[in-house]
C-alpha cells in the first residue's frame, strides 16, 4: 500500500477549493482519505496554504509521498525544508 499526499478538490464549479489529504493511492481523488493535514485556496491573492506542520512533518517520516503540486506547496511554506533538515541529522 502506497500512501500519497495530495489534493482533494472542492467548491463549486470555477471556484476550486482543495484540502491538503494523506490517502491511499489507490482510493479515488476526491473519495476516502486517512487524515487532513490542511487546506489551499488558488483563487484568493495570494493563494492561501494552510497546513498543520507537525502532522504533516510526521506523514513525511513515516514515508508518505507527495505529489508533485503538493510538493511545491510543502517547498513554499518551509516544510519541505525542515523534513530534509531532518532527515540529514538522522
């Protein structure tokens, strides 16, 4: 089983609103997911990222992969370099 970060869409048409998940690869994009770790908004300037750090920091450890999207999401607030700090002293 394969754990993935990635993107779950919501809103209305024209209006995306996507929340930060950790799901299964193999579940559908908007369907089941085993936990939330934050939201993104891309229609307000600038687009607003909120992600709960630590949980997302321990997802990171325990070997979950994100997309390449949520990837530059994690670069962007600094998650993505505290993990790799991390994982260089380990």
């Amino acid at each position: 089983m394969a754990v993935k970060i990635r993107l779950a869409r919501g809103g209305a048409k024209k209006k995306p609103f996507y929340q930060v998940v950790v799901a299964d690869e193999r579940f559908p994009r908007d369907g089941r997911f085993i936990a939330k770790l934050g939201q993104y908004d891309p229609k307000v300037d600038p687009p607003m990222v909120n992600l709960k750090e630590d949980l997302t920091l321990e997802w990171l450890r325990k070997g979950a992969q994100p997309t390449d999207t949520v990837r530059s999401l994690l670069r962007g607030s600094g998650i993505w370099a505290k993990f790799k700090e991390q994982q260089q002293g380990a």
